[in-house]
C-alpha cells in the first residue's frame, strides 16, 4: 500500500510531564532560543486517515515513528530544513543551512533547537510560547520509497515509518492543518456520503410523434374550373 509521495504534515501535542522540553525557552537575554521536539519515536499517533493512490479509496491508520526514520535525512549534505510558525515560511524563524537550527535524534524524537534573531515575529513566538499558546509543534515530510511498512494489529492497520526520504520544516502550530479523529472522521463521513449517493440515469423525454404534412386541400368551384380550362386549351 502506498499513501502519497506529496509533503505530510504530522502535529504532536505536548500534554505529559515526561518531557518538559517539547517546546521551551532557553538562551540568555542577547542570544535567546527555542528548544523542543517535532516528533516522537515509538508511539501510535491518533487516528489519520489518507487516500490510497492505489485503489483510490480512504484508509484509516494509526502510525508509528521508527527510531531510524531521520537516519538517512540528516545525513544529507543538501539538507536544507526551516523552524517556522505554522509551516508558514514567511513566519521564518532559524534555518539549518545558517547553523540557527540545529537538529539531533535522541531515544524520544526529533529533537531542534532554534536560535531566534532580533525580529518582531521571532519575540512574538517567544512569548506566546511563554505564555503557553503554543503547545504543539509539527514537521513537513515525505517517506522514503519502500520507507514504510503496514502491518494489521487487532483489526487496525499501522504505518510504520523506517525512513524519511525528505524533511523540509520543524514548526510550532497553534492550529495544525489536521489533528488526528476529528478531522479524519469528517473526511470518512463525507466519503461515505459520496458513496451512498445514487446518481440515476438521466430521464428521457417522451417522444412526440410528428404527424405527416398533410397537402392543402383546394377547393375549386365551377367558376374557377372554367377559367383554368380556358386557360389550358
């Protein structure tokens, strides 16, 4: 099975105290920075739901981030990864190829670490961080070719990602672009409703029946026949 080979988006909510450095704010007064998380390893996502280019129908999954997933893309010399707001590369924050982004893998995730430049965006993520209106960060992706494997447990199908084939940003979102079963759940209903929907066959007008022309009667008196004789001698 093969979901789609354009850019994912995948969103991650901090809400446990295992890890309090999903997004938080380090630095001193002249060189502040934003430290956190973009993904986690080893633990099931919320339900998502894709259309499989394959058959062309939805597919519902929980999936799974492998230890190994960022192997091979961060070891690319052309890596060229953005930290933004919202995925939003107008709300720039730091960038790899600058060295203000800093990405690592550790036994929990994708770990970054971005310094911020004087800018009005970058204080204004600072303190909404703060503040605690951000509490959820995502990344862009594409898989690998043959970078993923799909397995059946319990009735429910998994999608394990082994290997990133490309990683384009690490943002911190305040409204992500899909946050597992409500947005999934509104895409099924809606297929199912599409599915169910009879389009009847087009009704065909009823036929008129055209009735031959019938040739003007002419009615001639005597008068008139005497005049077409004369005329025809």
């Amino acid at each position: 099975m093969r979901i789609k080979s354009i850019k994912e988006v995948r969103n991650f909510t901090i809400n446990n105290d295992k890890i309090t450095r999903a997004i938080s704010l380090t630095g001193t007064t002249n060189q502040r920075a934003i430290n956190g998380y973009a993904a986690v390893f080893n633990e099931p996502s919320k339900q998502l739901c894709e259309y499989d280019v394959n058959s062309g129908s939805l597919v519902t999954f929980y999936e799974v981030l492998m230890p190994t997933a960022f192997d091979n893309v961060l070891r690319s010399e052309s890596l060229d990864v953005i930290y933004c707001i919202d995925h939003d590369p107008s709300r720039l924050i730091a960038r790899s190829k600058a060295n203000t982004l800093q990405l690592s893998v550790d036994s929990y995730g994708l770990n970054f670490n971005a310094l911020l430049p004087n800018t009005s965006t970058a204080t204004d993520l600072y303190e909404n961080i703060r503040a605690k209106n951000y509490q959820e960060n995502s990344f862009c992706f594409t898989v690998a070719e043959s970078g993923e494997t799909w397995q059946e447990v319990d009735g429910e199908l998994y999608r394990y990602i082994n290997n990133i084939g490309g990683l384009y940003d690490v943002a911190s979102v305040v409204n992500p672009a899909y946050n597992g079963t409500s947005l999934s759940l509104r895409g099924k209903e809606e297929l199912r409703k599409r599915s169910e929907t009879k389009i009847e066959a087009p009704k065909e007008e009823p036929k008129i029946e055209e009735k031959p022309v019938e040739e003007p009667k002419v009615s001639l008196d005597v008068y008139d026949v005497e005049i077409f004789l004369a005329k025809n001698k």
